[in-house]
C-alpha cells in the first residue's frame, strides 16, 4: 500500500483546508493508498472531524520536543494525539532553514514515539552539496543524527521523506535513479543506526516537485513506498488523480 502525504504548509486557512479535506475523502474512499493531511495546526481540529471515520489519516507539520511544561507557544505531541493526529512531519528543509537543527530533530522523533504519533522524518540535500558530490554523506549524516539513541518497538514504525531541497517547489522532481539510489542508503542507514529495527517499520517516500503528472512513475517503484506532496496537494484536480493512481 503507498502511502501519500499531503503538505499544505502554511498556505490554507480553515475553511480552505475543510473544504479539501472533504474533496480528498471522497478521492481517497475509491483508492487503495494510505493518505494523511498535514493542514496548519489551527485547522487540525476541524480537518480531523471531517475526516472521522474515513481512511483518510490526520499529520500535523512540526510538534514540540517536549510533552509538557512551560514552552509558550510550542505544540505538545500529547495534544497533537488528543485532536487525532498519528503522524508528523519532522525537520522539513523548510523549518530547517528557519534554524532547526539535527539535534532538535532528533529530539523531535524521540518524543513524537513516545507519545504515540509516527514521525515522518524528512531528509535532502542542498543544490551545493549535490553538485559537490555530497548527497549520500549529508543524508546519512541527517538519518543518523535523528535516530541517535532511539529505541523503537516492534509496533512503532519510522517514515522518512527524501526531498532533496532544490527539488522542492522548483518544478524540478530528481531523476528516478538519483532517487532509488539514496531510498536504499537511507534504509541501510537507519537499519544500522536502530538496534533490532526490522524492515518493514521503516518506509521511505520522495519529496519535490511531485504533481499529477510524475506521480505514476514513482508510484511503480517497489524502493518508493509512497509520497510527500507540497503544492500539487493544494490542488483539488491534482491531488486527486495521485491518489487515483494508488
Ligand atoms: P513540493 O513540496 O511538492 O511543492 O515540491 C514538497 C514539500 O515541501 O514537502
């Protein structure tokens, strides 16, 4: 089953996302992929009422790494669980050039499994370090610093987004074989960085510049267990004929 993940970042309001929270079930109803939302945290509410009882699953974009206390304004992943939220995009290349670190991603991951949400990591590398040879060392760098002293159970499982950065939002989606290449480190290098981890808690979707028209190849590829999708999953026409594909 893939699984397709839709991004709205910060560009839809309440009424907005409800009303294409309520276009996607119907999509995702008469298709066979698992998909979860990512609306803004002030439309979580409303979406995952919407979205009660359908197959469609509840994602929220960032989450605190902390479960309690006084950190004004952060979001507790305990209270993401209470609205029904189960996943969460963890250190997307757009909260990472707002200053997040590896460190905080990594403590982001600790805490989102502790309180029962499944993070979905998202790694990538910068224009620069692709020309300079360097993807394969900075996305082992980023899985490996986000899984650092983690402990899964058997029940938990790890989804991780490779979206190479100049991919995102540019109209430029990477070559398929690019993509294959770093799918398969990035599974060998959370295999090695988690003690007991079987294959099958780990899934690894692609990011970047994902839209109506590409998703069918890398729909058909056992290494792509599934997609993140920014822009085209604004798009009511677009969205769904992706998940049409499943
Ligand atoms: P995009 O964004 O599909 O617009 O490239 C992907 C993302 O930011 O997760």
């Amino acid at each position: 089953m893939k699984l397709i993940v839709a991004n709205w970042k910060m560009q839809l309001g309440l009424r907005a996302s409800v009303d294409l929270a309520v276009s996607v079930k119907a999509a995702a109803a008469k298709s066979s992929a698992q998909v979860i939302v990512c609306p803004s945290f002030t439309a979580l509410d409303a979406v995952g009422r919407r979205l009660a009882k359908s197959r469609i699953a509840l994602g929220a974009q960032d989450v605190f790494w902390q479960a309690v206390g006084a950190y004004t304004g952060e979001i507790s992943p305990l209270h993401l669980g209470e609205l029904g939220v189960e996943y969460v995009l963890v250190g997307h290349s757009e909260r990472r050039a707002l200053g997040e670190t590896d460190e905080q991603v990594n403590k982001k991951v600790i805490t989102s499994l502790h309180a029962g949400l499944t993070p979905i990591i998202c790694v990538g590398e910068t224009k620069p370090e692709r020309q300079a040879g360097k993807t394969a060392l900075r996305v082992a760098r980023q899985v490996k610093a986000a899984l650092k002293g983690l402990q899964t159970r058997a029940k938990e499982r790890l989804i991780f987004a490779y979206e190479p950065v100049w991919a995102i939002g540019s109209g430029n989606s990477a070559a398929m074989s690019d993509i294959v290449r770093v799918h398969e480190h990035i599974r060998r290098t959370a295999m090695q960085s988690v003690k007991g981890i079987k294959f099958k808690q780990i899934q690894v979707l692609y990011g970047g510049s994902v839209d109506g028209k590409n998703a069918k190849d890398f729909l058909l590829h056992d290494q792509i267990d599934g997609l993140l999708v920014g822009g085209a999953s604004m798009s009511r026409a677009s969205i769904n004929s992706i998940i049409a594909i499943c």
